[in-house]
C-alpha cells in the first residue's frame, strides 16, 4: 500500500512539474503570441519609432479626418504633461504639427520617455510622424517646463472609413532606469 501510494505522489509530482514548466513556457512566449494577435487584428496601434522621411503627397482636400491628442502620465512620473491643442481636423497628405507641453515637477533631474499609440490600431500605418519627442528621451532639470512639436501627415491611402484617429502618449519617468545603465 505504501508503495502504491508512493508511486501515485511521484507520478503527480512529475505531472505538476510538467505543469509548471508549461505555464512558464506559455508565460516567456505570451509576448510574442500578443505582437502576433496584434499585428493580424490591427490592435494595438504602435507607432514608428523613428521619423518619417518627409515627402510631397498630393493633399486630399475633398477628406478631412479628425486627430485627437490624447496624454497621460505613468504612476511614477511626477510631471505635468498635456497637449496644447485637443483635436484638429486634417487633410490627409498635408503636413502639420501641434505641440505639447511637459513639465518636472520635482527639484531634481529626470529623464522621462514618451509612448506613442494610435487608434483605431490599422491607421497606424497611415499616420507618419517626421519630427516627435517620443523618438528619444528627454531630459528634464528641475522644475523645468518644455514644448515639444510632433510633426505628422495622415497618408493619403488611409482607408475611407476611418474618419478619427487618436494619438495618445503616455509619460515615463525612466531617471532611474537611465542612471543604471
């Protein structure tokens, strides 16, 4: 009995530990399986992270989509950080920039990193940026306040029935990261 009984707890460890190397198989290739979702569905709107080339489009006249600027702050980031203008309405393959306005709100040194998204996630790849903060860090002295332009065209070949896209940034304090390296 007491050797049944043995056996029987090596076999459901054996099954437990296959179990728990699964689910961390599973857990190390989530994000790859999650950059694969998304690029099939168009979900999750990344942005280029490095500028566009900026060439002559023939600017539609007779479309005029509507871009809204959307910020936000991580919990960790003490800064003051917003889109000058709200929304505007553009004609796709004309040239525009609006600015946004971040400030450090501590009296030391901070290294912050912006994050782009674009929605509807599919116009991502027709909204091309040349000049944006979010390309590179930024360095903040204390207290200090910058405006930073993002220049952007909406591609001409953006499909018909998207008629708003959102671009939202997101704010990290990445001082301690940064000091690390």
């Amino acid at each position: 009995m007491n050797n049944e009984l043995e056996r029987k707890h090596t076999k459901l460890v054996r099954k437990l530990f296959f179990v728990v190397i699964a689910m961390f198989g599973f857990g190390f290739a989530l994000v790859p399986i999650y950059d694969v979702f998304c690029d099939i569905t168009g979900l999750n709107g990344k942005t280029a992270q490095v500028a566009a080339v900026e060439t002559k489009y023939e600017i539609d006249t007779t479309r005029e989509i509507t871009v809204e600027f959307v910020t936000s702050l991580n919990e960790s980031a003490p800064m003051l950080f917003f889109a000058e203008t709200k929304k505007i309405k553009v004609h796709p393959g004309q040239y525009y920039t609006v600015n946004f306005y971040a400030e450090n709100k501590t009296n030391k040194p901070m290294i912050a990193r912006a994050i782009p998204s674009i929605t509807p996630g599919p116009a991502a790849n027709f909204f091309k940026k040349t000049e944006c903060f979010c390309f590179t860090e930024q360095r903040f002295e204390p207290n200090q306040g910058k405006t930073m332009p993002v220049r952007f065209v909406v591609d001409t070949d953006l499909p018909a029935k998207y008629k708003t896209i959102t671009l939202a940034y997101t704010f990290f304090d990445n001082s301690t990261i940064s000091v690390k390296q």
